[in-house]
DNA sequence: CATGACACTTTCCTAAAGGTAACTAACCAC
DNA sequence: GTGGTTAGTTACCTTTAGGAAAGTGTCATG
C-alpha cells in the first residue's frame, strides 16, 4: 500500500525520527477512503461491510475490503461478531487505540476548517 | 493534483463540512513531498532551490517545482529574493499562516512516535 | 566569450492506486 | 430447492503521481 521509493531528509538524528513518525501517521491516513471510513466509524459506532455502501458513497467492495485490512493491520479498526438466534452478524468499529487518532483528526479537521475560511475557496469549487 | 473523483460521505449536515475539511488538509499534506518540504522549511528557516535537493534526498527538479507552486498556491510557503550586491537570490520559507500547520503537522508526529512503538514495528522494516 | 551555476521546463515513461464488472461462497427465508 | 442478502474475490483496465534525463534561459565569474 505504501510507496517503494520513499522520501528521505538529509539530517540523522533530531529531524529524522520525527519525519519517519510523520510519514507513518500520513501513510495511514493518505488512503484515498481511509479518513472517510475512520470518521465515519466515530459517527455511526459500528458498521457492516455493507452499510459503508451507504455511508462511503462511491467505494467499491475491492477497495473497502483493502482499506479495512490494512486499518485492522495497524489496529485502528477491528471486526466483531454479534451472535443473534438466528444469524451472526460482522461489524466493524474503532479500536480503543483509535480514540488517540480521533484527536489527531480533530486537528486536521479545525485547521481544514479554519483554512476553508481563508484560502481554498479558489479551488474545490465543487463541493459546496 | 487532487484526483478527480472524491470520496464522499452520505450525511449532509452534520458530517460533511468537517469531512471536507480534512480533505482539504489530508489534500495538503499528502504528496510525497510536501510534509518533507515543510518540515526542512521549518528547521532551515529559509531554502533555495538547489537546497532541497541536498535536504530532501531523492526529489527530482520537476516535482520539487510542483511541490513548491502547490505549497505557495496553498499560501503555506513563499518565495523571496534577497537582494546582495553582486546578485539576488530566490529563497522560500514558510508563510505567517503556515505558523498554524505547524501545530497539526507536531499532531500527526506525536501520533506517529507513539505509534510507532506499538504498532508498525512489524512494518516498515527497511527504514530504522 | 566561454564556462558553470542556478532555477527551472519539457518529454517520456513506469508503477501503483484505484475503478468496473462479474463471479463465488455461505447463509437465510420462503 | 430457488431466490435474495451478505461478504467478499478475481481479473482486467484506466488514471495519475511521480521518476529519469535532457534541455532552456539567465546570470556571473574567469
């Protein structure tokens, strides 16, 4: 999922460690769908493979099913059966490791927020 | 530079305009290059163009050159001329408002080194 | 006036992310 | 046992981000 050739800064020791912890967390939020999945998830709590048909509109089964697999990989998501009499039924939901990330969407989102504002209203014109 | 086809979610109201939001940021931030430029930016306070290639190892000329026009339409970063004698020399650095990603990018690091402690371990083997 | 440094631009190419569509396997309802 | 729903696969195709290499225009220095 992750590019082969990745980016590299020059400094070694007080830049680097930051830098590598920076492409971590981007390589897992960069996802053309992951964002959306994840704040989808703290809204709605749990979802089915299903429902985020409905609620990721535009994503395709091949593409949910990566995205799902590599956000479970870095335990950000997990799936849970709930057993009823008649059937079993798999829903996904935030791990308890992901309440941290919410904080760090949270930044992004009042800096994308605020920057909506000021700046990028030439561009994205269409998504009112 | 953005793709063509967005994601997009169902709610209307209540989620979209912050899931907009960290399109927008996620958008900003996840070119290849972009967080490595801005993160020497603010370490080096001030860089010419033949010195990115020195601090961010691996960029070619012609995507620096998209980078940069990217990051400048985005008014995170600006190019100024200092004006010597003999010459003048082109420099970039980052902008009054780019004070404020600095803020989220800090986020997304502390995420990552938390992170990287429990989680990625298994991967990105090749980058220690 | 030639040579080199600097700041790009242009062209061409590749790899990978992502899309489309069809298919499968399991389960339940009727 | 037929049809529908769920949860995916599989195969193929397109788009695009990014890489490689060479070229361009402008200065400045020898």
């Amino acid at each position: 999922m992750e590019k082969k050739v990745k980016p590299c800064i020059a400094d070694e020791t007080i830049l680097k460690q930051r830098f590598l912890a920076l492409r971590d967390t981007l390589d897992l939020l960069s996802g053309k769908w992951r964002f959306c999945i994840l704040l989808n998830l703290h809204y709605y709590e749990k979802l089915r493979f299903k429902d985020f048909f409905e609620v990721s509109k535009g994503i395709s089964p091949k593409v949910l099913t990566s995205e799902l697999t590599t956000l479970e990989a870095h335990q950000l998501i997990e799936k849970s059966i709930e057993f009823t009499p008649t059937k079993d039924i798999a829903y996904y939901r935030l791990t308890q490791h992901a309440q941290e990330i919410w904080h760090v969407l949270n930044t992004l989102i009042e800096f994308g927020l605020s920057n909506r504002k000021e700046v990028i209203q030439s561009l994205h014109q269409n998504d009112k």
